[in-house]
C-alpha cells in the first residue's frame, strides 16, 4: 500500500510539474488607463519632464551621464509605465514610502527610482532632490492618479501586478531542477522568439526608426538588477514578451530566462554606483555592501553556470 502509494504521489508529482511548466500565467487584474490630462503650471511641467527622462533616460541631458548601457526606464516599464501589464507604472505610487527588504529601511519612491540607475541603468545613482529625481517620481506619481493610498508594511506592493510578482511559487522549484537541456531550450527559443529585435548576440538594434535593447553584455543590465535574477525574469516574460503578442509558457519562460541571465553582463558592486558622500548627501540603507555576479545569481539556487551552459566562458569569481 504505501509503495503503491508512493508511485501514485510521484506521478502526480509529474504531471503537476509538466501541467505547470505549460501554463500561461493568470491574467491580472483590470489596470486603468493612464491619465492623458497634464496638470497645469510648473507640476505639469515636471510631469512631462519626468515622462522625457522615462522614455530617452540614456540620452537626456539631465540623465545621460548617470546612465551606463544602452537601455531607458521605458524598455522594463513599457510604454513609460503605461502599458497595462506587469511592470506599469500604474499604481506605484501608491505603495509608497515602503520597507524594502534590500535596504532594510523605508524606501521613498524617489528612493527607488534612484536605485534603479545602479542596477538597471548600470550607472550611478542619482542626487536626491535633483530635477531629474524629483521629475521621475512626478511622473510615476502622476500615473497613479486617483488611486487609493495602499502601504504595505513589508514591502512595495503595486495593486495590480505584486501578488504574480516574482512568480515564486513557480519559478523557484523549476529553476532548482534545471539542467544544460533548459540552456540550450532557452538558446533555441531565443533565436525563434527574440533573435529579430534583440539580435544573435544580444546587443540589440539601436537605429534612429528602431530601438530594442541589448539584452547581455557591457551595454545591457548588470547583475544587481531586478532582471538578472533567474528567478525573476521569467515572470516578467511571460507578461510582456514577445512584444506585443506574449505567448510564452511558463517552461518557455523559465529557459529563455536561463540562457539570457548565463551570458556575460556587468558585475554590481554597490560601492561603485554611489557618488562619494560629500557629493551624495544620505544614502538611505542600512546595507552599505553588496556584490553580485553571474556565477552569484545562479549559486543562489545550487545552480553551477558553466554546468548549466555547458562551456566555462563565464568569468570566476
């Protein structure tokens, strides 16, 4: 009986497991349109300014030297954050000021603008209550018009995408059980489903009429960001690639995830994305270092990258 109990218990292990790996993801809940009305007077004007160093934060004049790859806050938060999927803007605002976990303080939204120039932007942090900063955080804030105030003691929940994001639940138990089959799954869907607007290498396309950002190497984001985690892009994907028509399964997710996060791309080192403290002023964390890598990222879960690729080309540590 309990061997036959046993086999029963492991096969519905299995099929629990393939049904998962084939699902699409929930659809989230109905996200309102963004606002089209500009207030008026000098708030209105940096509502549009924020919303310029959103869409073109690589090259504009007040953002471009603080920015160190290719990419614009635009290319994770679609359409300037407008876009009614995981990653909008849209109801941001309200969870803030927060606790933030990384940090281990109470994060202002200011803050968290500020810290994605580390990470994604692989650059430097902004000043705080710099006209870019304080710019940024009026536009996002803006885009929550209307919404109801929503703090949340343990983090920044954002009402409308939070609860799927990161997708731990599932991603974390696929992850663990990945081997070089899952990297080289993720290499061939990354050449049918990606290749076109982010290229073979993964440098994407950069002309006047066409941008598409790099997606590994020097120009892309580095290995602090949200994005570089395995266990957090696949969600990401799922919601908003191929771009406009994401189609992907969660087992599709989770190997374009491995192969794009196993490439080479800048090391964080939080100590090199801060200015220096007479120039910076306050610095709001309680975490003052922090380090990580591709090897690091992949080590979290117990997953060795040259196992996973198949090749060592991956810098050591």
């Amino acid at each position: 009986m309990f061997i036959k109990q046993a086999l029963l218990a492991s096969a519905f292990c299995v099929i629990g497991v393939t049904a998962l790996a084939s699902e699409r993801p929930a659809p989230l809940p109905k996200i309102p349109d963004a606002p089209t009305a500009y207030p008026v007077g000098e708030l209105g004007r940096m509502v549009k300014l924020g919303e310029e160093i959103i869409y073109n934060t690589n090259t504009h004049e007040l953002t471009k030297d603080l920015v160190g790859n290719d990419l614009n806050c635009s290319n994770c938060h679609l359409d300037g954050g407008k876009e009614p999927t995981l990653g909008t803007f849209i109801g941001t605002a309200t969870s803030f000021p927060a606790y933030s976990a990384r940090e281990k303080t109470v994060q202002t939204l200011q803050n968290r603008i500020n810290n994605c120039f580390m990470r994604s932007m692989n650059g430097k942090r902004p000043i705080i209550d710099t006209e870019a900063s304080i710019a940024m955080a009026t536009y996002v804030t803006w885009l929550s018009t209307g919404l109801p105030v929503t703090q949340n003691a343990k983090k920044p929940v954002n009402p409308f995408f939070t609860d799927v994001w990161w997708g731990k639940n599932w991603t974390v138990p696929m992850l663990k059980a990945a081997t070089h089959k899952n990297y080289k799954s993720g290499e061939k869907l990354y050449a049918e489903k990606c290749q076109d607007c982010h290229q073979a290498d993964g440098q994407g396309l950069q002309a006047e009429d066409m941008k598409f950002p790099p997606v590994w190497g020097d120009r892309s984001y580095n290995t602090g960001a949200g994005l570089s985690k395995p266990e957090k892009l696949p969600t990401w994907l799922l919601y908003n690639m191929p771009l406009g028509d994401p189609n992907l399964t969660k087992q599709q997710a989770i190997d374009l995830a491995i192969y794009i996060n196993a490439q080479p791309r800048p090391e964080f080192d939080l100590n090199k994305a801060l200015f220096p403290r007479e120039k910076m002023g306050v610095y709001n964390s309680k975490v003052l270092t922090e380090k990580h890598t591709v090897r690091s990222n992949f080590a979290k879960w117990g997953l060795n990258v040259d196992e996973l690729r198949g090749d060592q080309k991956i810098a050591a540590q």
